[in-house]
C-alpha cells in the first residue's frame, strides 16, 4: 500500500478509537446514563459490545502502525485439530 493511504487510514482509525474509549469510559464511570458518538446512542448495556469493538480498533491502529513503519501485514491463520 501506498504510505499515503496507510497514513490516511491511520488516522482514521485512530480517531474512531478515541471516540469509543471517550464513550466507554462516560458509560463506566456513571456520569451518564447514554452516550452519543455521531448518529448511534450507547448505554450502559452496550459495554461489551463496545469493549470488543475498541479491541478491534485497537487491533487494526496496530496493523497500520506496523505497515506504516516498514513491518509486514500479519496472517491470520487456523489450527484444525483432526481425530484420525
């Protein structure tokens, strides 16, 4: 990929992430009953699902950093255990 785009996706992402974890922690420490990030309102209900969705982020900032800085893509790959 281009560093352009990389950098542009970066940025992107980083941005995304900071606006969840900015929610999660509204909806932790109980200083609100709903949060707004754009057009889609969380509640505390919505804690797991934004946990996993930060950890995404989180996971994808980690990519882009890495192929930004020269490193490779990683390969997600699969054991499948076999009963012979």
């Amino acid at each position: 990929m281009i560093k352009t785009v990389i950098q542009q996706r970066l940025v992107f992402h980083q941005a995304a992430l900071e606006k969840l974890q900015a929610a999660y922690l509204a909806l932790v420490e109980g200083g609100v009953q709903s949060y707004t990030i754009d057009d889609r309102s969380l509640t505390r209900f919505d804690l797991p699902r934004l946990m996993e969705e930060i950890r995404t982020e989180e996971r994808v900032v980690d990519e882009l950093t890495s192929l930004l800085n020269g490193g490779k893509r990683r390969r997600a790959f699969a054991i499948l255990p076999r009963d012979w």
